[in-house]
C-alpha cells in the first residue's frame, strides 16, 4: 500500500473531490481526519469509511483556531500528522458586477487564506514526519472563466503559495509542497452548480469536444489516483510543483474546430 500508515488531514472530503480522496488515501492505508462543513454527509463517509481509520470533525474551515483544532485531531486521533491535503473551496460564481468586498473576502478566506493558516498550524508534526502539502487548485488559477473571477483570484494565490512554500519549507523544514489544478470534474456539486447556470438537466453527457475532447469530464477519482503520488514517499524530494489534470493544455493551445456552446 502506498500511503501505508501515514496521517493525512483532508479538508472538504464531505463530498466531490475531497471525499474521492480521502476514500482512496485510506484504501492505501493511511487515516484520515475528514473535515467539511456538512455534518451529516461527513459523518456518512465516516461510515463508508469506518472509525478505525477516520475521524470526521465539522466546521467552517474559515474560523478562527480551525487549523489548530484540525492538527490536534490529528494529533489526539492517530499520534501524528503525514499529510495535509488543503482542498475544501467555496466554487462561486461572480463576476465584475457581482463580486463584491464581502465576497471577495470570504472566498480568499476559504480558498486561501484556510490553507495557508492550517499549514502553519501543522508544520511543527510535518517537519518532525518529513510530511507533505498537497494544495488542491484549479485550471482557473492561471485567468479563469469570467464568471468565476472571485474563485480564480483566490486560486491563483494559492498557486503562488504552494511555490513559494514549496521552495522555502523543503529547504528550512524538509516538508514538501505541490500542487494539483483539476480542470472540468464531475462530483455531486458540480452536477447541480451547472443547473443554476442554466445547463440542461442531462448538461454533462453532451459536452462539446472544446470542453471535453474525450467526450466527457474528469471523475473524482481520476484526481484521486493522482493525488496518491504526491502524498506518497514515491515523489521523493519533489517540491514547489503545479501540476494541471485536465483533457487538453491549458496554455499553447489549438484553436478549436469546434466552436458551439454548451446548452
Ligand atoms: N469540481 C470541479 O470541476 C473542480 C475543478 C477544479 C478545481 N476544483 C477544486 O477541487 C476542490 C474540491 O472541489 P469539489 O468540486 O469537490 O467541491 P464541492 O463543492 O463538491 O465540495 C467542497 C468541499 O469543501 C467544503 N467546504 C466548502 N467551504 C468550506 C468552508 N468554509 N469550511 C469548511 N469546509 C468547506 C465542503 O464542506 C465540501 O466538503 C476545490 O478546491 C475546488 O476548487 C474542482
């Protein structure tokens, strides 16, 4: 097992991508402290997974002492800490006229002020582990869709915090920090968020080849399989990398053949 053994703290595994993730670091072999903002959906993973490898601890990851509180859990639960996988998010849509102060604080709050505060708060158990950082981007870091403006700018801080950490704590603590950027992916979320933006019903199984030139969008685990590598003692000193899991190049690419929109 590839994970055999290791703490991991993984914020937002109350569904989607954080969910796929900590399922599969488990299947691995670690234990998991699940964390999220639902109680119920957090304590039915709970259940999927069982409680000798997870503890599952509710709260808006935003709040003052949540970093330290999630450590200690940690801490208390399995004795350590391996890992910390920074991916709960708020996904919101705004634009220039929607994004407002209030809004724009709250999403770099929650995208990248929490993970920056909760590596912090671990770096003392990650240097003593050799642990590492795992930063759950998005595609959006580099522009972003127009209607995501508060989301990109938040993702793209966060972006440059996994590389400038990932440089100053592998060379002062030993402790590792890369990056993965999912691009288009299908949870449970993502299927109702489209809806509100006027997608079909059925939006996800007739994608246009712009978007999808597989013909569909990622799955969870597709980005949890990829997750694993970086978590796991097989990407060796790597450290300060991003990484983009999407269908096509984000940067250089062709230009379509297919123009029509998605409906
Ligand atoms: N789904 C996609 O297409 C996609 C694409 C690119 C990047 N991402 C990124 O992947 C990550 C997971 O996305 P997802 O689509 O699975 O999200 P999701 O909306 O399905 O789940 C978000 C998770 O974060 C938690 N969360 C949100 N706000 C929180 C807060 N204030 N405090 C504590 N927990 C909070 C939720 O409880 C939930 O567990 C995010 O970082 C997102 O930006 C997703």
């Amino acid at each position: 097992m590839r994970l055999e053994d290791k703490v991991i703290i993984v914020t937002g595994s109350t569904t989607g991508i954080g969910k796929a993730i900590a399922k599969r670091c488990v299947r691995e072999g670690a234990k998991v402290v699940l964390t999220g903002l639902e109680e119920n959906l957090g304590k039915e993973v709970l259940a999927e997974i069982g409680d000798a490898n997870a503890v599952f601890h509710a709260e808006d990851i935003s709040a003052d002492g949540c970093a330290d509180r999630l450590v200690s859990l940690a801490k208390k639960s399995f004795g350590k800490l391996d890992a910390i996988v920074n991916n709960a998010a708020w996904v919101v849509s705004s634009d220039i006229q929607t994004t407002d102060k209030y809004l724009l604080q709250k999403v770099i709050d929650v995208n990248t002020i929490a993970p920056f505060l909760l590596i912090q708060a671990g770096l003392e158990e990650l240097q003593k582990s050799r642990g590492c950082v795992l930063n759950i981007g998005s595609v959006n870091a580099y522009s972003g869709e127009p209607n995501l403006l508060g989301y990109s700018i938040s993702k793209g801080g966060l972006m440059t915090m996994t590389r400038n950490l990932g440089d100053a704590l592998m060379r002062d603590y030993g402790v590792r920090v890369n990056q993965i950027n999912p691009g288009w992916v299908l949870t449970e979320r993502e299927r109702e968020r489209k809806k509100l933006h006027g997608l079909s019903e059925t939006w996800y199984e007739k994608l246009p080849a712009m978007y999808a030139p597989s013909g569909r969008i990622l799955w969870p685990e597709e980005i949890a399989a990829a997750a694993v590598y970086w978590l796991s003692d097989e990407s060796g000193p790597i450290s300060g990398q991003v990484v983009d899991l999407e269908q096509h190049p984000m940067i250089g690419r062709n230009a379509p053949k297919d123009t029509s929109t998605i409906n």
